[in-house]
C-alpha cells in the first residue's frame, strides 16, 4: 500500500473513532510506530482536526464538529467527489497528489456527521482500483508549472530510437492510459507533439524566448486528426471475445458482432502509429484477424517473430 493510499485509509479509520493512541492505529495499519506518528502529523498539515491528549489514559482524538468549509452535500455527491480524487490518485505519479489527498481531506472535514457516517458505509461497497504501471516521473510538477507560466524548456528525453535533447514549449499535460504526457510545441520537428513524461530525464527553464501561439490541450485532443495526415486503412475481423477486450474498445470504441459471431472493424490510422497499434493489438492473439493494411501485418509478424527466437524449439 503507498502512503496516499494509507493515509486515505487512515482518513477513514479515524471517522469511527473518538480516541485512540498511536500504537493502536500503527497496529492496525500495519505500520511502525514512528510512521504513524509522520502520517498523523501529515493529516494535521492537511487540516484533519485532530487534538493530543497527554500522560496515561490519553491519545488522539477527532474534533468531529470542527467544518472547515459550509458545505451541503449528500452522501452520493460526496462519495463523487471522492472517487473523483481517488481515480486520479491511482496514477503511480501525479503532480497533484497532495492536493488532492488535501482535497478530499477538506471535503470530508467539511461535511455533517450523519453524512460521513453514510459516506463510510457507502465506500466500503466502492472502491476504485485499476493495474498502474509503475515507473518514475520526477519532472511532472516543473513540467506543469512551465506550461502554466508559458516558459520554454531544455529537455533530454528517452524515445523509441534513443536520447536526444530538444527545445521545447509545454501547453500542457493529460493523463492517458495509466501515463501522463505532455503537450509541447517541439522546435525540432517544427509541430505540436505529445511526449511520454516520464521519459524525460533532464529539464532546464528557458526564460527568454517568446511563446507560440497558445494551444488548448482539451481540444488538441479531441481533434488531433482533423488535420491532414498520411494514413492507412485498417481492417480486422474481431471474435466475439475480442470485441468485448479493453485494448479493442480504448482504440476503436464498441464492436459490433454479427451472426457469425465476429466483428468488423474498419478505420483509418496514422502511419506513423503502425507500430504502437502493432504492440496494442498482438497481445489479443487470435481474437483477431488483420486483413489490412499490410504494413500493421509486416509488423505484427516482426513482434510475434522476434518472441519465437527467443523460445528456440
């Protein structure tokens, strides 16, 4: 379990209690006494109200009756917001992760008790969870404080056909797929492009140079392949299985199956991506059948070829 998780888990457990020592709240997390005492403190930095009562029979305790904010909330609005933050807390990275824990802490101080009780109950029944790939991305809070004060950047960064370091200027970031990218304007290619971030390795501030035309990273997205672009046609024949997989319905949406008990998918895909949806699409194995175009075939075979000289028969 990571910190954020355990001190929303520890968030938690404090509304079902009056007092309590630390020792029996490191018991029960699982935890050392010492890092209990570190969160507890955490929580009190957030603005959980919590109060020390010293010498024997003391410990800590909940100032229940202390709202930070006048809100009015039911339990299903809050349990939203709540899940809200708790799905963007389960990116292993995050240039947001305390404040939203903050966040959420806040909301649930400011909510009346009857509510929290039947928060409580309703989140033991809900839980949000997803696999996160784990990986390390240390520049996510400077590459968003860059974006947000329009200044340009230095970066070395770790591509598919090595390391290179290039000027760029960052519009944004969003988050896709258990990975956060970032927008930026790249002067090398002379366009706007997305790049992994937790490939960056290195990143200077540029201060001097004049910003590019500002670009909304929202709608860059949705329409990214409005302009001109070389393409091909795909088309691929899809089990009734495959159709129902999450790599299928993340990539082309829902997939209709017929009476033969396969599914047709046809569209058009940016040369460029021949080999990322390569990689997306063999893990499906035989769920599906790619009839074009031959270049997405050439390298599936590549893939599927380079895994067999691994296991020589």
């Amino acid at each position: 379990m990571s910190r954020t998780e355990r001190l929303l888990e520890l968030m938690l457990a404090l509304q079902l209690r009056t007092t309590f020592t630390v020792q029996q709240m490191a018991d029960e997390m699982g935890v050392s006494r010492r890092t209990m005492l570190r969160d507890l403190q955490a929580l009190s930095a957030m603005g959980v109200p919590l109060a020390a009562t010293p010498g024997p029979g003391g410990g800590y305790s909940l100032l229940t009756r202390r709202r930070l904010l006048p809100l009015s909330l039911t339990a299903d609005e809050a349990l939203g917001l709540i899940l809200s933050y708790e799905s963007l807390l389960q990116y292993i990275a995050s240039p947001f992760e305390e404040q939203s824990l903050s966040a959420v802490t806040k909301l649930r101080n400011a909510l009346p008790p009857d509510v929290v009780h039947e928060l409580n109950e309703i989140h033991r029944h809900v839980v949000v969870t997803q696999p996160t790939p784990v990986y390390h991305a240390p520049h996510l809070a400077a590459f968003l404080a860059a974006s947000l004060q329009a200044v340009h950047l230095n970066l070395v960064y770790d591509s598919r056909s090595g390391r290179s370091s290039r000027c760029v200027f960052p519009h944004g970031m969003y988050a896709w797929q258990g990975f956060w990218y970032g927008l930026v304007h790249d002067y090398r290619r002379g366009t706007s492009i997305s790049l992994r971030l937790d490939r960056v390795r290195e990143l200077e501030r540029v201060e001097s140079m004049k910003a590019p035309p500002p670009l909304n990273v929202r709608e860059w997205l949705e329409h990214r392949y409005d302009a001109p672009y070389e393409a091909v046609d795909l088309r691929m024949r899809v089990t009734a299985r495959g159709a129902t997989r999450f790599e299928l319905n993340t990539l082309f949406g829902e997939i209709g199956v017929g009476p033969t008990g396969w599914g047709l998918v046809e569209a058009r895909i940016p040369v460029t991506e021949i080999e990322y949806y390569a990689a997306q699409l063999l893990p499906l194995g035989a769920d599906i059948v790619v009839e074009s175009p031959p270049e997405l075939i050439a390298a599936l075979k590549g893939i599927a070829r380079s895994v067999l000289d691994l296991y020589p028969s």
